[in-house]
C-alpha cells in the first residue's frame, strides 16, 4: 500500500502493439504502488518521453519500429540514468539478453510472466537498483552468462557479411527476408556495438573481430 509520504512511482511503457500496452498498464496499475505516465509506439518516441519526464521505470519490448532496442536502452541509460529500464519481451535469445544487459537494462521478463511476478520484477528493480532480474529459462540464462567471442548476434553478422558484399538495405532485406526498415534497425544496433561510423568503418571493425 503506498504511504501518504510516497506517490506512486511512475512508469513508461513502450511497445509498437496498443493492445499489448493497455493490458500491460491495466497490470501494472493494479498495484497502487505504480502509475503509467505515458504510452510510446516505438523507440524514438521512447527515448525522448523517457529523457523529458524521467520516470522511475521504463518498461520497453524489443521489436519496436525506430532505433533497435540496444540502441534504446543505451540511449535511455546515458540521457536519464537514474530511469531503471525493464525489458519485457518473447524474445529469448542469449546473446540478445546479455547485449540488452550490457547496455544497462535493470531486468530482462518473458511477456509469459504472471502479473504477481511482473509487479515483484518491479518493486525488485527499484529497491535493488544495482542488481539485475532476469525472468528466463535457465538454458537462455545460462547461454548468456557464457563469454562471447563478439558482440554481434548470428542475424547481426549475416548483415555484416552481406554489407562487406556491398549489398544495398533492400538487398539485404530481400535476401534474409525481413524489411528494409529491419535491415536499418540491425545496422543501428550493429553501428552501436562495434562504435562504427559508416559501412566501411562497420566492416573493417567487424574484420578485425574475426567476423568475414
């Protein structure tokens, strides 16, 4: 129960499904310790809610039109770092957690969690800001505790090596099967990690990691 001495901590949701947002604040808001201040569709609206009201949470999915998620978060953690960022996601891969991690992610949750267990993951981040939660199957979890050999995801390299070929966006996207506009969400994350400022800088710094 919140005390008349503490509002409610304040939460930023951001997921590119309206359906998905409405239930998860419905959830969220069930516990009177929280409130939703705001609703993002994607990840440049995200970022810029989050760096002009500050919340205490954010609460972000992974596929969202705009900048890729590792993108997001590491632009969140250096514009409002006192905003603990909460992933709640299907998405499971490994490398895909410890990047998100990496970047300054307060907790990774498989959207399959139960509302007791998303409002604990909450309350967790908040009065624990320097650990990490991760709600996951314990071979996702314990893939991602495993040293990489390179900071790119298998999807990420096939872009690098298609981009070495001088492949345009909308090659690329037609050979792997995903969009342009997906193919420019990976180059975004890919550009983020390896620090690159253009394609060719992207490739060279690739090669360097043993990535061809």
């Amino acid at each position: 129960m919140v005390t008349p001495s503490r509002q409610p901590f304040r939460v930023v949701i951001a997921d590119d499904h309206t359906l998905f947002r409405d239930g998860l604040a419905a959830l969220i808001e069930s516990d009177p310790g929280f409130v939703v201040v705001a609703h993002c569709p994607d990840g440049t609206t995200a970022i810029d809610v989050v760096t002009a009201q500050v919340p205490d949470v954010a609460v972000l999915d992974i596929e969202m039109p705009g900048p890729g998620a590792y993108a997001v978060v590491s632009a969140i953690r250096a514009k409002a770092p006192s905003v603990a960022v909460v992933i709640v996601s299907m998405h499971q891969d490994p490398r895909t957690m410890r990047d998100l991690l990496d970047a300054g992610a307060s907790a990774f949750l498989s959207k399959t969690v139960a509302r007791e267990q998303l409002i604990a993951g909450l309350h967790s981040v908040l009065r624990s800001p320097d650990d990490v939660l991760v709600s996951s199957s314990r071979e996702s979890v314990v893939a991602a505790l495993r040293p990489a050999p390179h900071p790119l995801s298998p999807r990420e390299v096939e872009i690098v090596r298609l981009v070495a070929e001088a492949r345009t966006n909308g090659q690329i996207g037609s050979e792997l099967g995903i969009t342009e506009s997906t193919v420019k969400r990976h180059l975004t994350n890919i550009f983020a990690k390896l620090g690159a400022v253009s394609r060719v800088d992207c490739v060279r710094k690739a090669s360097a990691l043993g990535i061809h």
